[in-house]
C-alpha cells in the first residue's frame, strides 16, 4: 500500500474495538489464533468500516441502506493517496493541501468515501455526483450528520445515466483532480455470475435467493451498459467537453483487459499525457489510469495560480 496509508498493516482490533466497541461482537480469531472478522459477514464487513472511519477520519455517523456498496476502506484510501502524489508532479513534489483543491467524484455513492478519506488526509473540497435517488439521499444525511464533512463536500444529481459531467460541472467551474470508481460488469446477469465467483473462491455459503457480496452492490454500482469499458469509453469522450476546466481525469481500472481500450479511446480525446498507477493491496492489484488535456507549463500555471494563491 502507499507508505501514506494509514490502513498500512495489520488492523489493530484491541484500537478499533476500543473507538468503536459495536465492533467487539464480530471479532473472532483466525485460523493463525489473531483477532480478525468474518469477512464473510456483510454486517461484520459494515461495523469494521465504521470503526475504521470513526478511528482514522473522525465520521462519527456513517451507514449504507442495505444491499448497497460497503466498500473497503484501505484500498479506497489507497487510490486518493496516489492521486495526491500525482498533483504533487505539478507542484514541485509538493502534495496540494485545503481547500484551494476542489476534487469531483464520479459516483460518489451511499457511502460517500472518497470525500471522506479525502478531506480528513487533506483538506480538499468535493463535489460528488450520483444517479442513484436512495445513494444520493443516504450521502447527504452522512455529510450533514458529520461536522467534519458539512463545509467540505457537496453532493448532486445526475438525472441523465448517459452523462457523467453535463448538468454536474458548472459554468466556469474547476475542478484539480477527477476520481471515479467505475462499475464493472456488463449486465445485472454478469454481476450476479461474478458474485457467485466470488462466492466460491471466497467459500461464502451458497444463498438461496442468489449470491449475496460482503461488500454489497446495487445495479448502478456494479454495473452499467457497455460495463467498465463502455463506463471509460464515454467517461474520456466527454472529458473532451470540459478539459480546460480540470486539471487531471483519474479512474479505478478494475481490469487490466481493459488498459489497451481506455489507452485507444485517450489517443482519439487527443490527451497529450496520461499516466497508470499500480497499486498492490495484499495480493489484488488494480490500476488507475490519469489524463490530462494540459501541456506541462500548463499545468505550472494551473497551480501557481490556484494552490499559491
């Protein structure tokens, strides 16, 4: 993981327990006789994340309605410490902290954790767009609940599933980084066969009424048409429109078949730079991929004039 994750090790159950004492009821040892939870147990997975934010980012109040996505907190923090890494390239090295930086999370979701992570490490404000009604409204009761979020991150609709920035990004707004976390299947059939798969490797029990996830999901987070390929081949094809509003595009790239497509899809935007990102947690790896419309001096204006300021 990124040496500036703080979810770099082992979790600490005796620290976690201690700030979230719910969680005591699903800490059971391991196979190795170590505290740990069944990670096989959404409501086990559910109280680990809320330990972990109350713990690491001061969220006092945090819940998902149910069935929807709990995702995990390391490797979401993962993604934001990298991306922080990459702005810092335009910066001499140094990471842009507060306000000055304004992040846009495509798909914020119910869990709104990208906002989360993002202004408790750095301070940065963020707008999170959402197509789903019950996600959207379950994000803005966390946001107004926690006082650490509420000057911070602002939350809105995207009525239209085939936008991703018309109707979210304003007139003359800007944004200095772009992070999405893009569905990955094709169809609900595809999401329900890799949850079965999942299921299996994972030696989940086989539910009745079909493969239940740990992490949960809805269809608008799991999967969407064209799925993740056809996510980013629209995701780039309308950065297009908005490319002197924003400073770096950023994605989670879940499979790496799909690195050769978004690489040919950022070649026809004209993206005169981009960049991939490998992160590691454990043994999975996943990749962000990173582009930009601005040439490198650019780019030193762009943050002369912003986070100098």
């Amino acid at each position: 993981m990124h040496p500036r994750n703080p979810h770099n090790g082992r979790y600490d159950f005796a620290q976690l327990t201690a700030a979230s004492p719910a969680l005591a009821a699903f800490v059971v040892p391991n196979p190795a006789g170590d505290n740990s939870i069944d990670f096989a147990n959404p409501a086990a997975v559910k109280a680990l994340n809320q330990a972990l934010l109350l713990q690491h980012y001061d969220v006092q109040h945090w819940d998902v309605p149910a069935g929807y996505l709990c995702p995990p907190i390391p490797g979401r923090a993962d993604y934001l410490h990298y991306a922080a890494d990459l702005l810092a390239t335009d910066n001499a090295g140094v990471v842009p902290t507060d306000k000055a930086v304004h992040v846009l999370d495509i798909g914020v979701g119910a869990n709104c954790v990208y906002p989360i992570i993002g202004t408790k490490a750095y301070g940065w404000r963020f707008v999170g767009s959402e197509t789903d009604a019950v996600a959207l409204k379950a994000a803005k009761s966390m946001v107004a609940a926690n006082p650490t979020l509420a000057n911070r991150v602002e939350l809105r609709a995207q009525s239209h599933q085939a936008f991703v920035f018309e109707d979210i990004v304003k007139p003359r707004e800007e944004f200095d980084l772009v992070v999405c976390n893009p569905p990955f299947h094709a169809s609900a059939e595809d999401a329900a066969a890799g949850s079965r798969r999942k299921g299996r490797n994972l030696g989940y029990p086989k539910a009745p009424g079909g493969p239940v996830l740990n992490f949960g999901g809805q269809n608008t987070e799991l999967w969407c048409e064209g799925g993740e390929e056809g996510f980013l081949k629209r995701m780039v094809a309308q950065s297009v429109g908005v490319r002197e509003r924003v400073l770096w595009f950023s994605t989670l790239i879940s499979k790496k078949e799909t690195l050769p497509s978004i690489y040919h899809f950022l070649k026809l935007a004209g993206s005169p730079e981009t960049r991939t990102i490998e992160m590691k947690q454990g043994q999975k790896i996943s990749r962000i991929v990173a582009w930009t419309f601005q040439t490198p001096e650019q780019r030193q204006e762009w943050a002369q004039r912003r986070w100098k300021a």
